[in-house]
C-alpha cells in the first residue's frame, strides 16, 4: 500500500513541478515525497520572466498556494551577470519586492510588486533575478512531518531593446579537458551576444553534413546576457566533424544559420544564414 502511494505521490509531483521546470533554480532543489508531504511543494509562481523599463517601471508576481495549509514565501532581487560561462548573482537594491515576506492562505494568491527604484534612463539591458522560496513553517512540519523547500529563478529584464534582433555570434569549439570529462562532450556550442540585450535560446537542434541530428534542447537552453558568451556541452557529435547547421529560437524567433567548428581557443566568427 505505502509503495503503491509512493508512486502516485511521484507522479503527481512530477506532473505539478516538471513543467515549470525552467524556472525552477537547480533540480537538486525538487524533490518528490509521498502523497501525504505533497502540500510541502505548493508554492506556485507566474509569470515566469518579468519586463520593465524606465516607463513602466513596476510589475506584479503572483505567488499562489495550491495546498492545503498554509505557506510562507520570500521574494528576493538580485543582479544578474555572466563570466566564465557562468551565472553569478549579487544582491540589490536597485529593484525591490514589495512585500518581500508574504504568508498565503490555502487555494489563494499574493501579489508582489516588483519596481524598479528610482528613474535613471536605461541606456542598456539591466538583468536581474528574483529568488522566491518557500519557507517551511511550523503547521507544514508537523503535518507533513518533513521540511521541503522550493526555490524559484525568475528573469527580470529592464529596457530590452523592442524590435532589435540580437546580434550573436555562433560557433562549435572542441571542448578543453575539464569540460569534455565533465560532460563526456567533445564539442561545445558557443554564443556571443555583442548587442546590448540578451538572447534567449530555446529548441536548438544541430544538423551535421552526414545527416545525422542532434538535439541540444527541445525547450529552454538558457540566456546570453548583453555582451557576454556563454557556452554548452553538446553531447553525440559525429566524430570528424567540421560544421553543422544550427536550427534554435532566438528570443521566439526561429534561426537558422551554418556554423564552424573552430578549436577551443578560436575567436567567434559572425555567423553566415543558411539559404
């Protein structure tokens, strides 16, 4: 009995979470308990990405609870920049959340402001995060018995340029040792976004001349922040390889273009439209 509950507790956590996945900070941070802790993972977040601009300078985040007790969320905001291949988050003051500790009845919604201080021209794309956790409180526990803390990553972009394509650059480099035995990847797939907005990928897939396909990422990749260069791991190229094509979405418009592959230490070369 307890195993058949434990499944079905599984399967109805997977179908509530996975699909907001992409927004979900680490996947270490979900985890799939018996139905009897399933109110531990009620937090719910929308949207999943906030825009704002010197013009319109708030926007609202609603948090909602879909247990049966009641549950504390935090929302808090942080700058967003990338180096190394890598995000890093540094805490600020520069757009707040109002409130930024909330309680939320059951089956019910909170809203929180999310503003931008002050109003300084945007002269180019400030990115930021907002980090939204559950925290667990004393009902939770000694209903559930166990704590279960959810965290969710939004994306919040200030000023994105409307109507300006971003300029990326596109290239395959062979992947440097660390990377290539971390991954078990031989080629890396590189974006350098010399515009003064992000790039957002998604549905990337790689065409190579001996027809074979790859596909990197049937949903959301990730981001190449305003000047900066990002890179992934692309696992079962065809060995020998010189070039592919790559087909992706660059924030929701398709892309299709023909890329080298160049070694590790290559500089990015601007990418050449298929015909």
């Amino acid at each position: 009995m307890r195993r058949a509950q434990f499944q079905r507790a599984i399967q109805r956590l997977a179908g509530r979470l996975l699909p907001r996945a992409a927004v979900l900070l680490g996947a270490g941070l979900i985890a799939f308990v018996p139905a009897q802790f399933a109110d531990a993972a009620a937090l719910q977040v929308s949207p999943i990405r906030l825009d704002l601009s010197a013009d319109r300078p708030a926007a609202a985040l609603t948090l909602h609870n879909d247990g049966t007790t009641p549950i504390n969320a935090q929302v808090r905001v942080f700058g967003w920049s990338q180096a190394l291949d890598e995000d890093h988050l540094e805490r600020s003051d520069r757009v707040v959340a109002s409130p930024p500790i909330v309680q939320i009845a059951p089956g019910a919604d909170q809203t929180v402001r999310i503003l931008r201080v002050g109003n300084t021209p945007v002269t180019e794309e400030e990115t930021y995060r907002l980090l939204i956790d559950e925290i667990p409180n004393d009902q939770t526990a000694q209903t559930t018995g166990v704590r279960v803390q959810l965290r969710y990553s939004v994306p919040v972009f200030v000023g994105a340029p409307e109507g300006k394509p971003p300029v990326v650059d596109f290239a395959l480099e062979h992947a440097a040792p660390p990377a290539s035995a971390a991954s078990g990847a031989a080629l890396m797939l590189r974006a350098a976004n010399h515009a003064t907005g992000h790039a957002q990928l998604s549905q990337v897939r790689l065409e190579w001349p001996n027809g074979q396909s790859t596909q990197v990422s049937s949903g959301l990749l990730g981001y190449a922040l305003p000047h900066a260069t990002r890179r992934w791991p692309i696992a079962g190229a065809p060995a020998g390889a010189a070039s592919a094509t790559l087909h992706a979405v660059v924030n929701g418009e398709a892309f299709t273009t023909r890329i080298a592959v160049e070694p590790a230490s290559g500089a990015a070369v601007s990418a050449v439209p298929a015909r």
